[in-house]
C-alpha cells in the first residue's frame, strides 16, 4: 500500500433494508477512505461515488421483494471481482435478508459462504469484533442440532490456523492467544455430559498446539468469557453461533465488526440485520457500519 488512501467498496445490501440508507450517510462522512457505494443510483443519491448496479423491479423500504434477490447478489458480486483484481483495497457489506433470497429460488446460506465459494477459499471463518472482544466461530448458520456432526478434528485444525494465520497478518499480532469453547455444558463433563470434547475437540487444540498455534482448551463456556480469563486472550474460538456472539453483542450491540477471515480480501460488516421495521424511516443506527468501515481501512491500510 502506498500513503494513498485506500480504495474500499460499500456494499448497500437488501435494497427494503436500512443497508442504503446507512451507506449514504457513511459515505457522506467518511474520511479516512476513498469509498466507492455500489448499488442503484436511486437508492444513493446522496453518495459522492457510485459503481451503479441497476435495480430488477422498484424497491420500497420495509417490503422484501424477491424479485430484487438476484440485484443483491449482483451487488457482491461486483464488490469481490473488484477485490480479487486488486481495484478494491477492500469491502464492507451492508445486510442482506437471506430469507428472501431463497424465497427467489437462489440457495444463500450467508455471506459468509458466498464470498468464500465466489473467492475460491479453501476455507473462511466468521469473527465478530467488538466491545473489547474477538470472537471466531467454528460453525456459523446452521441448525443447533447439526452442530455436533459439523464439528470434526479437520475443521477445527483448518479453523486454528485461518484464524491463527489472520490474527497475525492483518491484526499484527505476533502470537495470537486463542480459548477455544467446549461444546457441551462443563466441556462435557468427564464424558457424562457428551464425547465430543474429549474425542475431537481436545485432540484439535493439541495438534494446533503441537503446529505452534497457542490455543487452549476446550474450557466451558460458561466460564470462559470471565474477565480474568479474556485479560490474557486474542480471540476466542466458540463451536457455534449462539455460543460466543450472544456475549459479543452484549458487549458492543451497535458497535461490533463481522469479519471473513481466510479470504485473499480483506470483509467487513455490520453486527445486525436488515431491520425492515425501521428502514427509511431515518432512525437506523449507523455505528456498526461505521466501525466496520474503519476496521476495513485499518486491516487494507496494514497489509
């Protein structure tokens, strides 16, 4: 990078959702960044840059329309070409409503494993940032009743070392210290709550350890996210959404950062959704996108 300011592009998102609005007024502050909004001109006009991605039928706030599904996908789609071929120094995403892209007929997981299949990773993990917290997911939008089946000694390895990997090139730190969460109550309990801490988990954590990646565990949940605990943790790894973002978003609902790690890009988003019930009525909160702006420059400004 050069002292240039970087290039990022915003991603407007569900165009019925609050995602416009709140690029508009990011974009209309922003200072630290040359940002490029990408969406339909009718949605941004008040932008000072817009890469304009037309519209499939006429959107009104707060009514999901599926016939706009594919305008959404299109959206990201420019957003990763331009990353992938060096235009972008990286991009921030406002939400989608996955619901109404299936509605389309379209299979639409997350963002999360769009970026991941559209950039080719090998493999991507979600962390959530904020309130004095990183917190990684080793699985991330499925039923609670899959996640134990999700969770092998293999994915946990190639989870340790994106997140490993990316605590040290984009956050500079030279040794990470990653808690990694058990996934039964007290880590299973010597086996009378559950195996799978003792059979896969703990196996996991040693072969990253034995790698050089400092990870510890399994260490139950309920405990792990004590203070005296966290004062000497990086990251903390959790097996499953509703694990470790609930104390996240506690500590920093409005102001929390969702980024991929493992893409050859750097992704930012916004901590929330679409929040139909009050898009384009002007009281949509702006902080997250905002934080997740400023965590984009930062991570491109220090690659």
């Amino acid at each position: 990078m050069t002292n240039a300011k970087p290039l990022i592009a915003l991603a407007s998102g569900e165009p019925a959702g609050v995602g416009p609005e709140l690029c508009v007024r990011v974009a209309r502050e922003a200072r630290g960044a040359q940002l490029v909004v990408i969406g339909d001109r009718g949605l941004l006009g008040g932008c000072p840059r817009i890469e304009h991605v037309p519209l499939t039928r006429p959107a009104t706030p707060g009514k999901l329309d599926a016939g706009n599904a594919r305008y959404v996908l299109a959206v990201l789609d420019r957003a990763i070409r331009g990353c992938l071929a060096g235009e972008y120094a990286a991009m921030v995403t406002a939400p989608v409503q996955k619901s109404v892209i299936n509605d389309a007929g379209i299979a639409f997981i997350g963002h999360t494993e769009y970026l991941a299949q559209a950039a080719g990773a090998e493999h991507v993990v979600m962390m959530l940032v904020g309130g004095g917290l990183r917190v990684a997911l080793a699985t991330t939008h499925l039923p609670l009743a899959d996640v134990p089946r999700a969770i092998t000694g293999e994915s946990l390895g190639r989870t340790l070392r994106v997140l490993d990997a990316d605590l040290r090139r984009r956050f500079r730190i030279a040794r990470p210290r990653i808690l990694v969460a058990g996934l039964n109550p007290h880590s299973g309990e010597s086996g009378h709550l559950g195996h799978e801490d003792a059979d896969v988990i703990a196996p996991a954590i040693a072969a990253a350890r034995a790698a050089g990646i400092e990870a510890s565990g399994p260490i139950p949940a309920d405990t792990l996210f004590v203070p005296e605990r966290l004062k000497d943790a990086d990251a903390v790894l959790a097996m499953y959404h509703d694990q470790g973002l609930p104390v996240l978003k506690y500590a920093s609902f409005g102001r929390g950062v969702n980024i991929t790690l493992g893409l050859p890009f750097v992704r930012t988003s916004v901590d929330h959704g679409t929040a139909l019930d009050i898009a384009g009525s002007g009281r949509a909160d702006a902080g997250s996108l905002r934080e997740a702006l400023e965590l984009a420059i930062e991570l491109a400004s220090s690659t």
